[in-house]
C-alpha cells in the first residue's frame, strides 16, 4: 500500500534533513537509505506481529465455535443419535 512507500521514504527524508548538521554532504544520502530500510524492517515486523495476532485470534474463535454453546461435552450431548433430546435447564 501506499503506506508501506511512503513511511521509509518519509523517514529517509528526516534522517538526510538531521543529517547535515553532524554528517558530510556525501554521507547523508546514506544515513537517508539507513534510516529508509531501518523503516521498512519496523514496518515488517509490526505486519507479521499482527498477522500472527489476527490468525491465533481467527483459530481461538474457530475452537470456541466447534465447542458449542455449551462446550464439548454440551455439543456431544446436543447431537446424540438416540432421538431424545437433553434437557436445557
């Protein structure tokens, strides 16, 4: 997405404008290119901690739904084969 370009190129941005005052003029397009990469690993980081956030959570909610209302043993007892119904209390 458009965030994902725009952040590091920001960043680099940044870094080349702080860089004049303690960095030569031809190594502050390489502390912009640092700065723009250490941004992209960031960013990477921070979407797989959410994608791995989003799937536990995704399965979580997949086994409380195969449980039942009233968890494995509710679910066995609400299915059984026999033709009679459990009692709901």
């Amino acid at each position: 997405s458009a965030n994902m370009v725009m952040t590091p190129v920001g960043v680099g941005a940044v870094g080349y404008r702080l860089a004049k005052h303690k960095v030569p003029e031809k190594h502050r397009i390489v502390v912009a290119l640092v700065c723009g990469i250490g941004m992209l690993f960031v960013e990477m980081i921070l979407f797989l901690a959410r994608t791995y956030s989003v799937e536990a959570h995704t399965a979580k909610r997949e086994r409380r739904a195969a449980a039942g209302r009233f968890g494995p043993a509710g679910l066995r007892e609400a299915t059984r084969l026999d033709g009679v119904a459990p009692k709901l209390d």
